[in-house]
C-alpha cells in the first residue's frame, strides 16, 4: 500500500513539474521577438479608431473625420515609421477657374443656398476690376488660388519668370482686397505638356501649391457646352475618396451655372463631403510629360535668389489668434488676422459673424450695420469711427478701415462696443488668446 502511495505521488509530481515547463514556455513566446499577438492587435486597433479632427478655415470650422494610425510600443522589434491613413471620408471639391466674371455672383449664390464652400481661381486682371466680388469670395469662407493675371498661353509658357511675373502680380491684387496672399496656383489649362520641370521646382520652392484636378466636367472644350453634358463630365467616377472637379465661371460659362445644382446634388446623394483646397494638402498634379521640352530661357541662379529664394516666408505658419466672447469662442489663423500698431486686425464681417452676429453693407453712405449680442453699432470705415445706436449711443475713433475693398476693424473695438470688454490677452505657445468679460 505504502508502495502506491508513492509512486502515485511521484506520479504526481511529475504531472505538475511538466505543467511548470508548458507553462514558462508559453510565458516566455510573450517576450520580444516571440509573438505575433501585439501586430494584429495594433493593426485592429489602427483600423478601428475613429478619429476627428477639427479645422478652422477661412470663414468656418470644417470637420473631417477617417482613420489614423495607432502608434503603440511595440515588443517585437525597434519602432518603424507608420504611415498616417489617408481620411476615408469621400470628399468633393469644386474649383472655378477664371473669374470673376457676370456670373461669379449666381455660382456664389447658389453656393450658400447650398451651405457649401468651394475654391476659386481667379485671374488677377478679372480682380482688379471686379474686387467687390474676390471680397465676397473671401468673406463668406471660400478659398482663393492664383490662376496668374491674364491667361495668355504664349507668354506663359514662354519662360518662367513670366509665368512667375504674372502670379506674383495676381497674389498683390487679391492681397490688396483681402489682406491674404493666396498660396495656392492652378496653371491655365493645367500643367500637362505646358509645364518642365523648372515651373514645378520653383514654384514649390517659392512656397506655392500647384493644384490640377482629376475630375473634368469639359465646360470648357468648346463655345455652349450644353449643362446636361457638363453635369455628366463633372460627376465622372473617380478612384479613390477624393474628387477635385474643374469648372468655370468665367464670362461665356452661363450652361456651367445651369449644371451646377445638379453637380451639387448628385455629390450630395452619394455621400460626399464638401470642402475647400489648403496648401497642407497634397496636391492633384498631372505628370510631367516626357516630350515637354525644357525652355531655352532658364531662370539663373541670380534671379532665382533675388525671387524665388525668400518667397516662402511670406507664407509661413504664424500664431493663431483665439477670441473667447461670452462663451462664444471663435480662431483666426495665421494670414487671417494682422497686427497693426499693436493691435490685432480682423475682416469686420468674418469677425461679427463668427461671432453669431450680423452684419448689413449700406452702400449709399458706405457704412456697415452691425448687430453683435445685444448690440446694435454702425461703423464707418471712412470716418474711423463706431457709433453705438440706441439710447445708450454713442461714437468711438477707432482704427476700422478699408484694405482693399474689405473692412478692416480691431477685433477690441468690436467685442468693447459689443459689450464685452477685452479682460486679458495671453500669449502662449502657437496662440493669441482673447478673454472678455
């Protein structure tokens, strides 16, 4: 009996001494280089993690929204670059090219019927005698990219610095109206068999982003394209989330107006988001052709430093400017905003109705009417005043005035008038922030 006992102890013994080794074995395929377990968890994790961003555009917060890529520390092996996903949102941008013209009002028009923004080339010579409309384009939150002055292929693609002529004297024009040099560039009939490799490699190095499109409605191929077949070229399937769609709205374009609330609603049925072009963006760009051949008149280096060398600074990111009114809060960014002796500059109408506010343009004595919480104010652009309406009225000297055709005004006059005196402002790493009472 005592023999049994212990053999089947031994037995025993043996059984959980084997247990132990299973078990320190399976614990040590844990340690690096021995389990596949934390790729496909990670990999999970990347495809399952929403991930929104907000972005504050020219006139109004845009959401996107897609995957992004998990960053985990890893147990298998020394960190590797991961690639960030692109956003799978499907997204449509609509671009007009060579206004503005009689018809840029109907397109803008219909554009906020819509409640959709979109991004306008516009060609500096059209600017200069239409300004109240590139101003109008910028205030109600479009983007605006240079389509150079004049369009005239044969001086264009001559040489370079003609072509770089012409955006830098189209850039000054929208600047003087807006206040903003535009940084994006759509080369007249896109750069296909017109661009070498010259244009491309200075424009990026002049800090410029030279967008084509892959999806052509063909409004432009011919005198009265019919709107039937500018709506079927416009709304062609593309591969791929995101559609970057040619139009014009240019004089001679009135069957491109007619298409336009189809091009609208088709994209609207099929679950695109609507936005407009950054230069944070990766561009759309034909390739180069191979038969294009490099022009006899090449830009010297000479040139190219007085130019090109320090033209990118213009464009640099700066410090975004927060205002928080009265648990309304609102950004500007950096080009959105100046500051001018020690004041922070913002468009009058951006401002107020960002704000929640209204605002009306009397033109007749070139005045804009105000309506701001509970606030009611005129300001005088030409006179630098504001004047408070009501019982409680009165006038203020303030630095409100035209740049361009656009007012200009110290966003502390607007939020004092309005009730909401300035309590501090902080400066703190990218940001200028605004705190009222």
């Amino acid at each position: 009996m005592y023999k049994n006992v212990v053999i089947i102890t031994r037995i025993a013994l043996l059984f959980v001494l084997a247990a132990v080794l299973i078990l320190t074995g399976f614990m040590t395929s844990l340690q690096p280089g021995h389990s596949l377990i934390n790729v496909s968890l990670a990999e999970d994790m990347a495809e399952a993690a929403p991930f929104t961003a907000e972005v504050h555009n020219a006139s109004e917060a845009t959401v996107y929204s897609g995957a992004v890529s998990v960053s985990t520390k890893s147990v298998l092996a020394p960190a590797t670059a991961v690639k960030e996903k692109k956003h799978s949102a499907k997204t449509v941008y609509l671009t007009f090219d060579d206004g503005p013209s009689g018809l840029t009002g109907e397109v803008l028009d219909i554009l906020k019927k819509s409640g959709i923004k979109a991004t306008f080339f516009v060609l500096g010579e059209q600017a200069a005698v239409r300004p109240e409309l590139i101003a109008r384009i910028f205030e109600e939150g479009h983007a605006i990219g240079n389509h150079t002055y004049n369009h005239e292929y044969n001086k264009l693609y001559e040489k370079f610095q003609e072509f770089w002529r012409q955006v830098k004297q189209t850039e000054e024009t929208i600047r003087l109206i807006t206040g903003v040099r535009p940084q994006l560039v759509r080369a007249p009939g896109g750069t296909a068999g017109k661009f070498d490799e010259t244009y491309f490699r200075l424009l990026k190095q002049g800090g410029y982003q030279v967008f084509d499109w892959n999806v052509d409605s063909g409004d432009s191929k011919r005198r009265g394209v019919p709107a039937e077949e500018i709506l079927k070229g416009a709304t062609t399937p593309v591969s791929g989330n995101e559609a970057i769609v040619l139009l014009h709205d240019g004089a001679g374009h009135e069957e491109t107006v007619k298409a336009l609330p189809g091009i609208i609603a088709f994209y609207k049925e099929k679950g695109y988001n609507f936005d407009v072009l950054t230069p944070e963006m990766e561009p759309v760009q034909f390739k180069l052709h191979s038969n294009v051949k490099t022009k006899q008149e090449q830009p010297g280096s000479r040139w190219i430093a007085e130019n090109v060398a320090h033209n990118a600074a213009l464009f640099k990111q700066g410090r975004t400017l927060a205002v928080d009114m009265g648990g309304l809060a609102t950004e500007f960014a950096p080009g959105e905003y100046r500051m001018e002796n020690g004041k922070f500059m913002v468009p009058l109408r951006s401002a107020v109705e960002r704000l929640g506010g209204g605002v009306f343009w009397k033109a007749e004595s070139r005045t804009v009417q105000v309506s701001l919480t509970d606030a009611r104010w005129e300001a005088d652009p030409i006179k630098g005043t504001m004047t408070l309406s009501g019982i409680r009225g009165k006038t203020a000297v303030s630095e409100v005035k035209f740049i361009g055709h656009t007012v200009w005004v110290p966003i502390r006059d607007v939020l004092e008038i309005s009730g909401h005196p300035v309590k501090d402002v902080v400066s703190g790493g990218d940001v200028y922030r605004i705190v009222t009472l």
